[in-house]
C-alpha cells in the first residue's frame, strides 16, 4: 500500500493546505457538515496539538472520522517516502523547509534505523508475540525459564530444608533473601538471585523465535472509544470504506470479551477472570530439553515453556492466527473471538502481538488512557495520533481510572494471610523480607483501626492521633489529604515507595495469597469444585491488589486527591460495609503524558461544550496555537424536531422534579396524566428518561396504585430498563419488536386498541448511553427533570469542591473550604456544599446535569430521514428567554436544539397541539 497509494496526497502547509484535501473513500455523498467535519479534522492532524471536533449525533460522525484520519495516514505515508526518497537522491537536500521538525526527525530516525536493520520487512501479523511480556517473564520469581549448573542460589528455601520442622511442599510459598540498600532509590532492594545475563525460552512444539527481529514500527492512529460495542461499530463503518481493506488494523478489548478458555469464563466476573488468566500465564509447565553452552561463561539449561492456559500452548497456532487477520481486513471483537475459537489459540493475546505492525489500533478507554495498561501492551504514542470519541465526560472518566478502593473485608482477609504467613514463615524468613512483611501488616491494622473504630482489640492501635480525627465522629463518612491521613495513622514514617517495589519484586502477594488458599483448602470439610476454587483464590489475590493499588495512591501528592472513609453502615440501612478509596481529582498530569507524546489528539463528540471545562482540568496549560475547535449543525431539516419545554401538565399543575418536590403524589400523577395524553398523539415509540432507577420504580408503583398505569396501558405496552446491563438487549429486542409488530397491524387496520409501546429508562444507564432510537424506535423522547447527580455522593462532592478551587490559591481556598478532615453525614450536607460554590464548581454540577440531557434526547435523531419530539418536562426548562442567565439548562442544549426550542409556558393544550400537527406533518412527509 505505501509503494502505490491508493489515494493520491493532499500536499498542505502547516495552517494553511495548498490544495483542499479530498475524501475519495467516502462510500456515499457527503453532506456539507460532514465534508466540513473532515476537512477540519484533517487539518487538525496536520497542525498537531490538541483538537475538540464536535458533531452532532446521527450526522456520519464515525464515516467522518474513518475517511478524514485515514486518508490523512496515507497521504502522509505516501510523503514521508518521498521525502525520504529525495533525501537520498543527489542534491536532493534534507526535504522540504516547510516540512515540521517532527517529519524531518521521523523520516530521518527511520533511514538511520532501516540502515542497521536487515532489510527485510515483516508482514502484518508475522511480528513476535507479545515482546513485553516474554521479557517480563525473565524476571519472573514464580517461574524462571532457566537454572544455571553449578550454582546454587542462597534462598530462604535452603534453611526451610535443612529443618524437618516443615514439609517440603511448602518450599514453593519461601521467597528468596531479600537485601533493601540504605540509597535513596527505589531500585536498590533486591532479591538474592545469581542473574545470568541469559533467558532462554522455547515454545512448547520446538519452534524457537528470533529475539533480535524487532517489528518495524511506523505511523500510528489509535481510536478509542467507551464500549466494546462501539468500537465494533467503529469497525463497521471503517468495512463500507475502502480502508477496510487496506489499512492494517488491529482491535483490542478487556480478557473477559476474548477469552475463550470455557473454564476461566466460567469465573464470570472482570476481576476474577483477570486473576486466573495471569495465573495461568505464570504457572508455566517446563521440561529441560537440552544444555545450551555460553563460552567462557559457563552452561546454561534451555527448557520449554508453555503456558498454562490450553489456548496459549502451541506457538504455531498463534501465528496461524496472526497470518489469518493479515489476510481477513478489518476484524472487529467479535469476528477474532470466533477465528480464535475456530483455530483454538487465544485472539486475547493473538491481538496484542499484531499491535507494532499495525496502523490503526481500535481500543477502550481504559487501555489507552490507563499508563499501565498502556505500558503492559506496549504501545507507543510518540509522534503518533490518538483519536478519543465519546469525550463528553473524558475528565471524569480519566480521573477514574485512578482511584483506588479496598473494602473492610478485603483487609480483614489480607491482614490475616499476611499475619498467617509470617506466624508460619518467621523462623525460615531472613531479615530483609520479615522486615517488610511486619511493615505490610502495621499498614493493614492502621487501616481497619480507621474503619472499625478501635472496637477490635486484636487490632494493634495505630495512635492516638487516629482516634482523635475519627472518633468523634464515627458515624459518619468523612475524607482527608493524603498527608494528613498517613500523620492521623502514625505511618507517615514508612517509606511506601521503596515497600512497593519489595511487593513488585518479592511477589509476596502470590506468596501469601497461594499460601493462604493452600491452608484454607485443607481446612475445607468438603471438597468444593474448581470453579468455586479458583473463584475463592481471585477473591484473594483481588483483595491483595487492591491493597497493592492504594498504596501506590498515596505515592501521589497530596493535592492530587483525597481519601474517603466510609464506615460500616447498619445492616438496616441496606449498605455494604466499610472501605478506604482513595479519588484522583486531578486530571492534568496524566492527560499531558498523552499529549506530550502524540503528535496530535482529537477528542471527539456529539456534545463537547462547554469546552472551557474540559480545558480547565486536562490541559490548562495548552499554547493557544496548539488548541483547535470546531463544532458542526445537525443534517435534518428543521421540521424534522420538535424540542418542547413544558411547564404543566395538564390538569396545570406545575411541574417541579426538583429533589425535595418530585416524590409527592401530585407531581407523579401529573407526569401520569401527561403520559395519559401523549400515547393519543405520538405514534410508535416513546422513551421515557428519569433521575434514577430508584425514582423511577417510586413513580411506576404510583401510577401502578392509581389506575394511571392501566390508562397508558390500553395505548401503548410499557417496558423498563433493567438494573442489569446483561438484560438490557433483551428488553430492546422486544420493545422493538412490539412497536413493529403494532405498527404493521394499524396500517393494516383502522381501529386497533394499542399504537406503539413506551420505554421508561433512566439517565447514565446503558439506555442512556449508547442505545440508539432511530425511526419508530424513538418518535417522542421525554426528559423527566433536571437529573443532578445526588447531593449525597461523597465522591463528587469532593470533585466539586476541587474544581472550585482550580486557579485559586491555597490561601483563598482553605477560607471557602476546610481541606482537612471532611464529615458528610445526609443529603442537606452535600447541598449546602453545592450552594457554597458560586464559580467552577457550581458550573461543573451544572454541567453534569446538562451533559447527561444531551446524552439522552440525542439517542432519537440518527439519520437526515429521521424525526422526533423532545419533551423537557420541568419548570425549570421553561422559563422566560429573556430573563435566562448564562447558567439557565436551555443555554447548555446542543445549539441545533435550543435554536429549534418552543417553551410552552401556558396551559398544556397548546403543547399538545404542537405534537399533533408536528406528527401529522411528518407523517405526510414520509408518504410523499
């Protein structure tokens, strides 16, 4: 592809394009937003920086997207190789003096590079398997792939066998000595190991890999998005275009959706299967096959190494199945599990090792936004293209990505395998590691002093400085600093760095872990089976990260976020017991490791603004040349929408669904009655958003009690967004197919009791975010409310609270807001915070609320043939235009729906009115 592009070059300049770049592989013919949206995302790739591209949803965004970005990556390529070609030819000079410091760099690090290469380059999908990990397994202390002759190593293990006091099947629970140096740096600590400089390691059918063929790593676009389904929708899209087929992509996705080993699945949660296919990656079964020399150096004993995992085992099908996604185009999710479960080898793993040779890498937030996950799959942002859909709440979802949270039972079950392990390990442990393991265990009793109050006095007391900041007010949840947490606990001394790299390099959580289940398996009167088993042993090694993660939490300064202590609640209350969380509220550090190492990153939306937020907290330090905007109109017609905010219903009572006035029966019963009216004038499908699952069931048992329910009923069938994500497909499957059913029947006849069904769902749930209602599906969308997240939420209490204080100084924060020990005990509490922010933390609350309006009421509208009502059901929508401030929720809709809005202050009939005729004449329209 790169020696004759399919698509020529769009030769442009650095903020300004000679030639106007075309998109030959659109498959249809563009609209002009959609030709405006490319021809500004190309732009943005070619100036670099940081680019917001917003576009309403249902306009072509993705296609958009696809046919921009990549035909970007072509025509780049096809440049770099001319430049490079003239470079080498005589007198042609060092390119063009327009070219960006960062081309020239790139063609010239790439010739320099070829030159020590043997020039040959590897096919997509031919590269070697996962390279980071195969690396990482040499230091692995569970399993070393080689033993070297004549040395023995001096381990704990040794004094273990020269008593008759232990068994020898625990030998395999002893760690090596451990020796922590006096030097500042975290690497000083190290395990006792004779390192022989060599690692060796065969696969499991005797073919041997080349360690020296490194894969040619060039350009790179990596898309990410939210959800596994909307990265296979990417793919989708990207198959209509002629990309499909000529790009080399790869996608990515969590184990759980890849694996395809029946007996880890049936873990069924994330976590646990996790934990078992690590498990299975390092349980690695070994044969010695033969003795390798080393010269001078010595012998060394090659062995065979598989993996643990069934899937893993034979190295030839892994690269069958790499050979076969070179050859099969673009493959979603779906498409490698079934190719990995027909060729039965891992598409988890088999994925992975294609990611250096591909040009574009599909894959979820968390992989690309999380550095470790980055690191653990090896990918490489510097001077390559990051394309982030779906950033309406990337902040949040970044910070998030941080926190850390163990719960009272977690550390009940680590500090008693570490204090289990020590009791039985104390004689044959050297200094080095019982110096550790103690410090692990004061840690462990600080934390659950904290949660249970001093009331277990098997618990060592951490100080009386704990007691004096959690005891006063131990019923309530409260949060700290980091550094006032750790001097509260009298742990301030230890030096949590150099602790957590004994962790990483003892692997004393497999240690204990696998110790403890040992133990507690023989304990068991009954047998249990393997399931239940491995089930139990994730649990622990579960408990044992999460203890590692936040840790490593209060490595981070102590502004960067806080520590919420929530204690056990009563049984009564119905909440789950204690835990410590630790919540990153700053996302500025982590997001510029991305920016600083892209050449460029799009964030991409339906609805981005208002952008000043997202640039306030991921990258307020941002040049102004180096920050591009640009938002599009929607591509239906202005008949096409109705946007309607209501005010009353139609009895005329007001509607209010502010938190202290939506619960009472009057305000339910006239959201009742207005329902009652819409299923006689709305046709087909209605979907129905409220605040939470809660109130949502609170008003289906209202309208349940007073006969409402039986009304609304006799028009339309009624279906409810399960809790469960799982049911979630089901529940669409027959709301649609009852609203086509229904719909066939009443062109068929005249007079048919029932006309469409409607759908009560919630805001942030599944339905809210990702569902789309095109036609039938979604002809009436009513918004029941403003949905503020709740007052309660300690979580986004403190992010408020933060976000206020952004640009402020300390001085002037701590007069605004305590930054010690923080109490939170009801609802009233959290409001009173919330009215205290006059600036960016209000605004920030504000704008959670509006977003998710915006995600809901834009699920109806998704191509130019399309058409919907939108019902703003709550006073607060309606009020009069001309006295609206900046900060009214009708100033934060999506400008191709507040420019369309009619509020409908008077009596409901003239509401009613308007749909009447708005679905007559689309109706009319759609015959035409």
């Amino acid at each position: 592809m790169e020696d004759e592009p399919k698509f020529p070059a769009a030769a442009e300049k650095i903020g300004q394009m000679e030639d106007e770049p075309k998109f030959p592989a659109f498959p249809y013919e563009p609209y002009s937003i959609q030709i405006d949206f490319m021809k500004a995302l190309y732009l943005s790739l070619s100036k670099g920086g940081v680019s917001m591209l917003e576009s309403p949803t249902g306009t072509g965004k993705t296609l958009s997207i696809i046919c921009s970005a990549l035909q970007w990556l072509v025509d780049r390529k096809h440049r770099l190789k001319s430049e490079a070609n003239q470079a080498q030819t005589p007198g042609g000079g060092n390119g063009s003096d327009d070219e960006p410091d960062w081309m020239k760099n790139f063609v010239a690090n790439k010739d320099a590079a070829v030159e020590d290469k043997i020039k040959k380059k590897p096919m997509f999908g031919k590269g070697k398997p996962d390279k980071g990990r195969n690396q990482g397994s040499c230091r692995n202390l569970l399993s070393p792939n080689f033993v070297e002759e004549g040395i023995h190593e001096k381990k704990d293990s040794e004094k273990l066998r020269e008593n008759n006091e232990v068994e020898l099947n625990d030998e395999e629970f002893l760690m090596e000595e451990y020796e922590s140096g006096e030097e500042e740096d975290a690497g000083a600590g190290k395990s006792k190991r004779k390192a022989g400089g060599v690692c060796i390691n065969s696969s499991s059918d005797g073919e041997e890999e080349d360690d020296n063929e490194d894969d040619e790593e060039g350009l790179k676009i990596y898309f990410c998005s939210r959800t596994h389904s909307q990265l296979s929708q990417f793919v989708k899209e990207l198959r209509k275009t002629v990309f499909g087929n000529e790009v080399k992509v790869v996608s990515l996705g969590s184990r759980k959706i890849f694996c395809i080993n029946e007996e880890v699945l049936k873990l069924g949660s994330s976590t646990y299967i996790n934990e078992r296919c690590l498990e299975l990656q390092e349980n690695k079964k070994k044969e010695v096959s033969k003795l390798k020399n080393l010269g001078s150096g010595g012998r060394i004993r090659r062995t065979k190494a598989s993996s643990g995992c069934p899937m893993l085992r034979n190295q030839k099908l892994q690269k069958q199945f790499r050979s076969e996604i070179s050859q099969e185009g673009a493959l979603d999710i779906e498409d490698l599990v079934h190719l990995g479960r027909r060729m039965g080898t891992c598409p988890y793993y088999g994925s992975r090792s294609i990611i250096p040779a591909a040009e574009l890498v599909v894959l979820p937030y968390q992989s690309l936004l999380s550095k470790s996950s980055r690191e653990s799959l090896g990918l490489n942002l510097k001077n390559n293209i990051v394309i982030i859909d779906e950033a309406h709440n990337l902040a949040d979802s970044l910070i998030s990505m941080y926190d850390a949270k163990i719960t009272s039972s977690q550390l009940e079950h680590v500090n008693s395998h570490i204090k289990q392990y020590l009791e039985r390990f104390r004689n044959f442990l050297g200094p080095g590691n019982r110096r550790y393991i103690q410090t692990l265990l004061v840690i462990t009793r600080a934390f659950l002093q904290i949660l249970f109050n001093g009331k277990d006095t098997s618990l060592v007391d951490p100080g009386h400085d704990a007691e004096k900041a959690f005891g006063e007010k131990n019923a309530l949840d409260s949060s700290m600093a980091i550094n006032e947490f750790l001097f509260s606990l009298n742990i301030d001394n230890i030096n949590l760095v150099k602790l957590l790299h004994y962790v990483k390099e003892s692997n004393i959580i497999h240690k204990v872990s696998g110790y403890g289940n040992k133990v507690a398996n023989l304990q068991k009167v009954s047998a249990l089976n393997d399931i239940r088993e491995s089930s139990e042993e994730g649990s622990i090694l579960s408990g044992f990260r999460a203890f590692v993660d936040l840790l490593l939490s209060l490595t981070n300064n102590d502004g960067d976020g806080r520590i919420i202590i929530s204690r056990e609640k009563p049984a009564s209350s119905g909440q789950q017991g204690g835990y410590l969380k630790y919540v990153m509220l700053t996302g500025e550090k982590i997001f510029s490791e991305i920016v600083d190492q892209a050449y460029a990153v799009i964030l991409a939306g339906g609805t981005l603004q208002p952008i000043e937020e997202t640039k306030e907290r991921l990258f307020p330090q941002l040049t102004p040349d180096r920050f591009h905007f640009f938002s599009c109109s929607h591509i239906i017609p202005p008949e096409s929408i109705l946007p309607v905010a209501l005010s009353c219903g139609p009895s005329g009572q007001s509607f209010d669904f502010s938190y202290s006035s939506r619960s009472s029966t009057i305000m339910m019963e006239e959201l009742g009655l207005l329902l009652c009216n819409l299923v006689t004038v709305v046709p087909e499908g209605i979907v129905v958003f409220f605040s939470s699952f809660d109130y949502e069931g609170q008003v289906y048992d209202s309208w349940k009690a007073s006969g409402i329910l039986e009304r609304i009923m006799k028009k339309k069938c009624i279906f409810r967004e399960p809790r469960k994500n799982t049911d979630v497909e089901f529940v669409l499957k027959e709301y649609k197919e009852t609203i086509n059913t229904l719909s066939n029947t009443n062109q068929k006849e005249d007079h048919v009791p029932q006309n469409g069904a409607i759908l009560l769902a919630v805001v942030g749930g599944k339905i809210s975010e990702g569902i789309n209602f095109s036609d039938g599906m979604g002809r009436c969308i009513v918004m029941v409310g403003l949905p503020y997240p709740s007052p309660s939420d300690i979580e986004l209490l403190e992010r408020v609270k933060h976000i206020e204080g952004l640009g402020v100084s300390n001085s002037s924060r701590s007069t605004k807001f305590s930054v010690g020990n923080e109490h939170y005990s009801n609802v009233q509490a959290g409001f009173d915070i919330l009215r205290s922010c006059k600036h960016r933390g209000k605004e920030y609350y504000e704008n959670l609320c509006m977003k998710a309006v915006n995600q809901s009421i834009g699920r109806a509208i998704r191509h130019i043939n399309d058409y919907a009502a939108i019902l703003l059901v709550d006073a607060r929508y309606a009020s009069d235009p001309s006295k609206r401030s900046l900060s009214h929720p009708t100033n934060k809709l999506p400008q191709w729906i507040k420019d369309r809005l009619v509020p409908v202050t008077g009596k409901y009939g003239e509401a009613h009115r308007l749909l009447h005729q708005f679905f007559k004449l689309n109706k009319k329209r759609g015959c035409q």
